[in-house]
C-alpha cells in the first residue's frame, strides 16, 4: 500500500517536536487528527514508527531510518509551497517569538513596531520569559539569547556583541586611581552563593592584555538584570552588567559606566531558530532584525 504523502508530513513533525500535542499545534490540527495520520502511515507501511509514552514520543529504530530518508524531502517540499503561495501575496501568519525579558524589552520592542507597521498581514506571539524554552518542542519559530548557544539542532546569528561593564549611579561618589580600590565598595551581586565573589576583568589588545581579579561583596544579589540596574540606579552599589542596560541607563541619567576600559568578554546574542527551511514571514523577521542592528551598530 502507497504511504499517503500528507501522513508522512505529519510523521515527520511528530518525530521532530517529540510530540503529538506540539506537532497539532505547528500543524494547526486536532490531536485526533495527527494520531490518525500517524496510525495509519503505520498501516501503510505495515511497521511501527513510534513508542509514545504520557510525555513524549519517540522513534523506533525503523521510524528513525525512515524519518532520516524522508525528512529533507519533506521539508524542501513545504519550502517550495510556501515560496509560490507568499509570492503571489502579502506575507502574512503568526510568528512566535521569545526572548528574556529585559533583552527583550530593550532589544526587540522598539523594533517590532516598524517591522508590524511594514508588514500588516503578519502577527507576533511574544513568550518573554528568563525560562529555558524549547523551541522544536513548543513550537516557537525564533528566540533571542545571549551567551553560547549549545544545541546541535539550532541555528544562530550573531545579533550584537554583549560584553559587560561595571556602572553604578551618578552620585555615588567612587573615587579610584586603580580598579582594584573598588572592593571596599559595595556590589549588587548576581547569582553568587553567599555575600563575596570574585569577578575578573579585562582591558587592552590582543597584543597587550592585562586582568585583574577583584573580590567584590554585598547585601543584595538577583537574578535578573533589569533588578540589577533598578538597585544600582538606587545608590545600592555597582553592578557588573551586559553593555546594552548601561548604554539605556546613561541615555536616562540613572547609571555612569565606571572603569570603561575594562570588562568581562561574553558572547553575542544571538537570534536562533529550529531549521533553515523557514517560512517567509520568519525569514523577513531574522533579516529586518539584523539589519536593524548592523546599522546601529
């Protein structure tokens, strides 16, 4: 018996989201539909493709071989759809997006207003959380994050660089020859173990680096740096920060970046998303954003 081409689609978004819940929701169908198609490519085919359990669902080693065979196909097949069907109109659907929330509100929020007014058709779903999501498994088509992206199934793009610096409010009165004289100041700490930690530093070149480890202490530590900004903003003590939440406390007069020379490298933010084969609205999203930045930058 012939494997019904849309049966196979639909096994091929189970497989890849682990699910039959999130592969109903990507696909826009009932759960009943998606166990249908499923049960019955397994019919077809007269082998069994998946193990489900009550959270997830996995291949067999024959689903594997097979998921392996079809899955590109697959996928050049939807590009190529959704190619003619957006080239003959407006780009339109929801894109999902999620980010933490202080990159978000600074990084993502004053962009998405021009890039909804260029492009009326499209809606966003914004998931801003400091939580690890998924994006194969809950659907999510593109996410802002900072720091190195370790899973092997993701795409990222360079969006900014995202070094940190060490700022503290106007008026706090810091007066140092040397960067080592701000340990007998207090910190705002973030997400140390106990009142102490050491931080380490660096200035110049390639060529000429110098570092310097300073043992830092305070009464407060967060875990979130929009709460980091408010406490040093307050006269709390100095905070170690990503470079973009100084920028935004300078422009407002709350926070001066102290020692500017030195920082702690990081890396980039990135914008990562789940697979080259995007659709178009996503694909215009990734592009408007990193044009965006490229040219502040």
């Amino acid at each position: 018996m012939r494997a019904d081409k849309d049966n196979i689609a639909t096994f091929v978004e189970v497989v890849r989201r682990h699910s039959l819940s999130a592969a109903a929701r990507h696909l826009g169908f009932p759960k009943s539909t998606v166990s249908r198609r499923l049960a019955r490519l397994e019919e077809q085919l007269g082998t069994k493709l998946v193990h489900r359990d009550a959270r997830r669902v996995k291949a067999t080693s024959e689903g594997s071989r097979f998921y392996d065979s079809v899955v590109d196909a697959v996928d050049a097949l939807n590009t190529a759809v959704a190619m003619i069907e957006e080239s003959t109109t407006e780009p339109k659907g929801t894109i999902r997006v999620t980010a933490p929330g202080d990159l978000g509100r600074l990084l993502l929020i004053p962009q998405f207003a021009a890039f909804l007014e260029r492009y009326p058709d499209i809606s966003l779903d914004l998931i801003f959380t400091n939580r690890f999501v998924d994006l194969v498994q809950e659907g999510v088509d593109l996410a802002l994050r900072a720091g190195r992206v370790t899973e092997p199934n993701l795409i990222a793009r360079n969006l900014l660089p995202s070094d940190f610096r060490l700022a503290a409010h106007p008026e706090s009165g810091i007066q140092c020859a040397d960067i080592t004289e701000l340990e007998q100041y207090p910190f705002v700490l973030y997400q140390g173990r106990g009142r102490t930690q050491v931080i380490r530093l660096e200035t110049g070149s390639d060529e000429r680096q110098e570092s310097v480890e300073l043992t830092v202490s305070g009464r407060v530590n967060v875990d979130d740096y929009s709460a980091m900004v408010e406490l040093v903003a307050a006269g709390q003590g100095i905070g170690l920060m990503p470079e973009i939440h100084i920028a935004e406390g300078e422009r407002a007069g709350r926070l001066v970046a102290i020692f500017p020379d030195w920082s702690l490298p990081s890396p980039p933010i990135h914008l990562v998303y789940p697979t080259r084969q995007l659709p178009e609205r996503v694909r215009l999203l990734i592009n408007f954003l990193c044009n965006a930045f490229a040219t502040q930058a």
